[in-house]
C-alpha cells in the first residue's frame, strides 16, 4: 500500500520520502494563469502550489532520485474551454519534466487529457466524488488509472469498489482535514488564513424565536442550544482539532488508521494524507505515524492490536471514543 503525501517545495521531498512517503501530489499555479484568467487558482487551492517550471521540475527529480512518483493537482470541479487549453500546455510541460500523473476532477478534462497523451497516468479526483464500480469503470474507459475516492466513502464501500473494479487502482483518505459538506459539490473557497479560511468554518450564534406568538419553552431552546454546541464541536474535529497536535507534533483530526488493516485486506492501493498547506512537522509526523501502523500489519500483527496501538500513538483515544474524529467511524463498532 502506497502512502501519498502533499509536498509544496523540494526540500519537504526528501524529509518527507525519509518519513516514508511513496508518492507525492503537488499544486502548481504559474503567473500567466493568474494574470490571463484574473483567478488565484487552478486547482482549488489559493496557496501551497508551486509558483514556476524551475521549482517544480526540481521536485520531480527529487522525487524519483528517492524512487518516489510525483502528481499534479488539476482539480477545479470544471474549467473553460481557454482554461482547458491552458491546462493542456501546464500537463504536457508536467509531464516532459517526468512528472508522474495528473490529478482530475472535471471528466470533460480527463478525457481530453486521454486523448491528447494516452500514455498519462490520470488520477480522478475525490471532487468528482465516484462512489461505485459503476463510476469507477466509467472512470476507467475515460482513462483513468486510478480512483480517489470521497471523504466519506465507508470501508465496506472502498473495498467493494475495489473488488468490483479490479483494474482502476483505489486510492482513500488516510489522515487530516475533514470537509463539512462535500467538497465535489462545494462551490466556495479555502481563502488564506489572513482572508478568513476556509468559508464553511463559521462562528454564526443563533437566536431561536417561534413564529407567530408565544416564547420558546425554555426546556426546548435548552435542547436546540446544546444541539449548537455538539455542531460547534463536531466542526471543531472536521477541521483538524484546531489544527492541534501532542507535545511530540503528531496531529490531531480526522483519521483512517484504525481502518488501515480492512483498507489493505480489501484491496486498497493507496492511503492519502491530506493537507497541502500544512506545516513540514505535521506532514513528517502524519507519514511517519501511517508508516508504524502499515509497518505493523505488514509484520502480521492482529488487527485488533493495530488499531489499539493506532489510538495509542498520540494519544488520541478520548478524541477517537467520540466518532467525530473518524474518517471511518463504522471501526468503532467492531
């Protein structure tokens, strides 16, 4: 099982492959774009991509020096057809740097893509949010080499997909960074910090009155502002605890490592850890705890074991007893 990190620059390349990264996904936003189309962005994210050709080539070949393969996030939900021709140049001059695969959302480009250069490996995104065989083959005859799949597919899902779809390799989330609604059909934007973040992280007090006459019970308003503080605190875990992490750097947030063992069994190719702008530390140390947990299955351990030990690493057991945690909360059951 591969485990696939988000890197924004060359040097986080070799400390996170040392960690144990296998493959490494990447942003990429040149000048031009944003002067000829007047948008921040290509691939949905404002910042943490590569700025130029010169950068991202070094990448790419710190990345193979490591014997690690390295993708471009092309992922906007659709593009123009001006951008699809902007997007087509940036791919082919991806690609001749010996960049690895490209990573897509909007079917119209992966078919383009395709035909254009049929030797591509072309990743579908988990914002084209496939959640069967029946996508994922569709996938498949457009092209397609691999299926990331939505945030909230459960185990039994991504492994029946997976045995279903035998010849498109399956890609899930691993670790970090929940999405309050879901992302493929999601139209606003991950501003900067300094902008606000993220628009769906709000802070918005609700104030309860009943239409027409009369007052609220008060046993009833109790009930609808305790139901505010449990949404307040299940945000709270969707995005990463605050972004918080243990005295040795290990994060807190949404999380699959419970799920590695029944991921592996049932036929997953590669875990995701997601976060592009994130901190070196909490990517190093989100590899490196993904990398003990596989070291362990791998070695034979009793799954029931694994995910003991997975809890254990930060620790993180009161985060994990509450669900809200998990990317795979069907774990708890077992």
């Amino acid at each position: 099982m591969k485990i696939v990190a988000p890197v924004v620059n060359v040097e986080e390349v070799e400390v996170l492959s040392q960690a144990g990264a296998n493959e490494f996904y990447c942003g990429f936003v040149p000048d031009d774009w944003v002067t000829r189309f007047r948008i921040p962005n290509l691939n949905r994210r404002p910042s943490g991509n590569f700025r130029n050709d010169a950068d991202l080539g070094r990448a790419v070949r710190a990345a193979h020096q490591r014997e690690c393969s390295i993708s471009l996030v092309l992922n906007a939900q659709s593009y123009t057809d001006e951008q699809v021709g902007a997007l087509l140049s940036i791919a082919s001059s991806f690609l001749d740097m010996g960049g690895d695969a490209l990573i897509v959302s909007d079917l119209g480009l992966l078919a383009e893509l395709h035909e254009r250069v049929p030797s591509c490996r072309i990743h579908v995104s988990s914002v084209a949010t496939c959640r069967n065989s029946s996508a994922a083959l569709f996938c498949k005859e457009l092209g397609a080499t691999r299926l990331i799949l939505p945030r909230d597919v459960t185990i039994a899902e991504a492994c029946e997909i997976a045995n279903e779809a035998p010849d498109i390799e399956i890609e899930a989330f691993i670790l970090n960074d929940g999405c309050v609604f879901e992302e493929g059909a999601c139209a606003t934007l991950h501003l900067p910090q300094r902008l606000g973040g993220p628009i769906c992280i709000d802070n918005h007090v609700n104030l309860y009155k009943r239409r027409g006459r009369g007052h609220l019970r008060e046993s009833f308003l109790g009930e609808l502002e305790e139901n505010d503080r449990e949404y307040r605190k299940w945000l709270w875990y969707r995005f990463s605890c605050g972004f918080t992490t243990n005295e040795a750097g290990k994060p807190f947030g949404p999380c699959g490592l419970c799920a590695l063992p029944a991921l592996l069994s049932g036929g997953i190719t590669a875990v995701k850890i997601a976060g592009r702008e994130a901190p070196i530390i909490r990517k190093q140390a989100s590899v490196r705890m993904v990398r003990t947990v596989l070291d362990r299955i791998e070695a034979g351990e009793h799954s029931k074991l694994v995910m003991r030990f997975a809890q254990e690493l930060r620790p993180s057991v009161e985060h994990c007893k509450t669900g809200y945690m998990c990317y795979y909360p069907e774990v708890l059951s077992q």
